[in-house]
C-alpha cells in the first residue's frame, strides 16, 4: 500500500496522504506502517513515543524543539482542524529560518513528519482538536525550546485573527535571532 506524499517548499518535511477505505459504514486507513512509510518516504526513523493533545480554538502550541535529543515527529489530527508548521533551525541548511505549513483536520487525515532539526507548532482552527504525533525521541523537559510564533524574521502566516492562546513558555519564547539552533 502506498501513500501519496506530497513535497514541500522545505524537502525534508512532507505531507503525507493515508490510503482511505470508505464505504456507507465509514473509513479505514493505516495511520502507520513503518514499511509503507520508508518505501513512500525514504524516511527511516524508530518512533519510541505517541502523544495525544486536545486544545481548543486559537490554542497555539509552539513552536517547540529539543536542543538536545531532537525528535523527529509525525503528526496528524482525529478531530477538528489545524494549522501546523515546521521552521528549519539547521544552521547549515539552504533553508534555515524558513517555514512550511499545513492543514491537518479529521476530514483529509493528512499527516506531516517534520524531521529533526526543525521547530514545531500548530494553531487550532476549530472549536477544538485532538493532535496525536509519534516522535523519533523521547521528551526531554531540559533541552526542550520554544521559538516565538511571531517572529518577524520568520514570518509564519497564521489563518488567525485575534491574537492565540499560548502557554508561558510559549509567550516567553525566542526569537531565531536569540535561539538555539542546530549545525
């Protein structure tokens, strides 16, 4: 079973599109497959931790990263809608300080592996969403960073509004100028 992976702007992070079966009496689809994934990807990767998430509208979480034990992460939505981002924090990269984003939501199961050496982070664009994601790594509360949302250096074009709703040490995060960043 292959999946349909989509290329981005930034060609290490994908959006990646499950087979789905559906009928009159609902779907089904693999949600991962570490064979099908490496054959559609050429990503291989050991996922050793799964996280579920539910936050309500305007929640931004993020855009988080580990300086240390990054984490790869794959990363989908079973109910509702958001917009998720990856930011290049690789020094050495032809993109560093760019961006990409998506739109992950129950209804079009994508899913998007943001690799590591990227920040991470999503806004919630319906009345609440559960975000589950498999990481390459384990968290690591230590080497975790947070880099702002709204860094004009970075530029990130959120389908917002009203200002989000963020954790302290979202709100307290840096900017790329400030930040830790990979080689």
């Amino acid at each position: 079973m292959s999946l349909n992976v989509i290329q981005t702007d930034i060609p290490e992070v994908l959006i990646i599109e499950p087979k789905v079966f559906g009928d009159d009496r609902g779907f089904f689809f693999e949600s991962f497959n570490a064979q099908h994934f490496e054959a559609s990807t050429g990503v291989k990767r050991t996922f050793v931790q799964d996280n579920h998430s539910r936050s309500a509208r305007n929640v931004l979480r993020g855009l988080h990263y580990q300086i240390q034990h990054p984490q790869g992460k794959l990363v989908r939505v079973v109910i509702g809608e958001v917009f998720d981002v990856a930011v290049d924090l690789r020094k050495s990269s032809p993109t560093f300080g760019k961006w990409v984003g998506a739109t992950l939501s129950a209804e079009n199961k994508r899913q998007f592996w943001v690799p590591e050496g990227f920040a991470h982070g999503f806004v919630v664009l319906s009345e609440y969403a559960e975000f589950l994601y498999k990481t390459t790594d384990y968290w690591y509360p230590a080497h975790e960073r947070s880099l702002t949302w709204n860094d004009a250096d970075v530029g990130i074009a959120w389908p917002i509004q009203d200002p989000p709703i963020l954790a302290a040490k979202d709100a307290a995060a840096n900017k790329l100028a400030d930040a830790e960043l990979f080689d």
